[in-house]
C-alpha cells in the first residue's frame, strides 16, 4: 500500500492566517492526490482533486500543489469555518489510501 | 442534487455479518463516469477505503482488509450494499457511502469521491 504521511499533525492559527499542510506520499502518486475536510460528527468534504484542482463550490482561499510524493494544501486568509480535520487522499494505487489528518484549530 | 444515505443496524454481535445500505437519490446510479465507495473510520481515527464498484459490475476491495466484506448494487433501487462477515469489536466504526467521480485532466482519468453519506454508526458487541 501506499503510505500517506501528513504533517503537522494538528495546527492552530489565526484567523486571517496563511496556513500550510503538508502530505508526503512514500512513493509517486503522480497528481493523483485529493484533500478532503471532515468537521466534527460530519462526513468528509471535497475541496481539492487532481492535487489543484478546486471542487465546485469550495472557496478560493483554498489551494493544493505538488506532484509526485510532495503535497501540499494551501489555505490563504484562514476563516473560522475553516477549522476541522482534513486528509489528504491517494487514488493512483490500489487501495486508496488516506493520511492520518491534521486537525486545524482557530485560535 | 444528489444525495446518499447508509441504513443498518446499529449494533452487531461479535461473528455476525454486518449488512449495510446506501440508498441514493437525486441521481442515476449508472453515469459513465462514476462508481460508488465504502469508507470507514473508527471513533476518534482516520478513514479507511473498503472499496469501490461500478455499475458494469467491477469491484475493487482493499487487499490491505481481510477478505470479510462483499458490496453488491441494485441499479433497479438506486441502491448499494456492504456485508462484513464475522465482525469483531475492531470493526466498530462509523461507515460512509460515497459516490466517486472521475475528471479527464490533461490526458489522465482523475478519481475522487465529491458525495458522501452522513455516515452510520456500527457498534460490534455482545
């Protein structure tokens, strides 16, 4: 399987904040990474697919890059919906496989 | 808009089979370019792919999971299923439908799950 490992683990920032996570794949994935939002006692969220492309109807301040093993999520100009949960995703190999999260906490 | 709901027991006895429903609405079942997902995700962890299936009848499970879960879909119902033999209390967890789609991006077919169900929550035990 291939291993997703997200960094930090948690965060907290500020609103109006640059935030910056981060997914390392341990190996090429191409671009074929997705970002996902989970809120508590919610269902995940699609922002982010095709590791830049943004989902219909997810904000702008959201941006994904990378390609290959490196990834990364962008939030430019944090809001306070913004915190939950999110989760990088791997769809090249079989199984699927999603990283461990990273919990954003508005201070 | 389309919209997916999981039905099931609540709880299950440890060696029973696990059998849960997504029922979907606001859509087809049988888009070209969509397939439909179990994902599950034990209290307080991260998520984990059951598997996926397409309406032609391909299915794909995690090799990673023991080979305990079967998904069947009821185009006719608009309807998809998962059963879990044998559960034990490590198969306790909140369990999400999701429909998955696909993107034609610069020459390549992308894969992403954009609808998901709110999620049941499975307790295995005595």
């Amino acid at each position: 399987d291939i291993q997703m490992t997200q960094s930090p683990s948690s965060l907290s920032a500020s609103v109006g904040d640059r935030v910056t996570i981060t997914c390392r794949a341990s190996q090429s994935t191409n671009t074929y990474l997705n970002w996902y939002q989970q809120k508590p006692g919610k269902a995940p969220k699609l922002l982010i697919y095709a590791a830049s492309s943004l989902h219909s109807g997810v904000p702008s301040r959201f941006s994904g890059s990378g390609s290959g093993t490196d990834f990364t999520l962008t939030i430019n100009g944090l809001e306070p919906e913004d915190f939950g949960t999110y989760y990088c995703q791997q769809s090249f190999g079989n199984p699927d496989t999603f990283g461990q999260g990273t919990k954003l906490e508005i201070k | 808009q389309v919209q997916l709901q999981e039905s099931g027991p609540g709880l299950v006895k440890p060696s029973q089979t696990l059998s849960l429903t997504c029922t979907v609405s606001g859509d087809s079942m049988s888009s070209r370019d969509t397939y439909w997902s179990w994902i599950r995700q034990p209290a307080g962890k991260g998520l984990e792919w059951i598997g996926r299936m397409y309406t032609s009848g391909s299915i794909s499970y995690n090799p990673s999971l023991e080979s305990r879960f079967t998904m069947s879909i009821d185009t006719s119902r608009n309807q998809f299923s998962l059963k879990l033999s044998s559960v034990t209390a490590a198969d306790t967890a909140v369990y999400y439908c999701a429909r998955g789609s696909s993107k034609y991006i610069w020459g390549r077919d992308y894969y992403f799950l954009d609808v998901w169900g709110k999620g049941t929550t499975v307790t295995v035990s005595s």
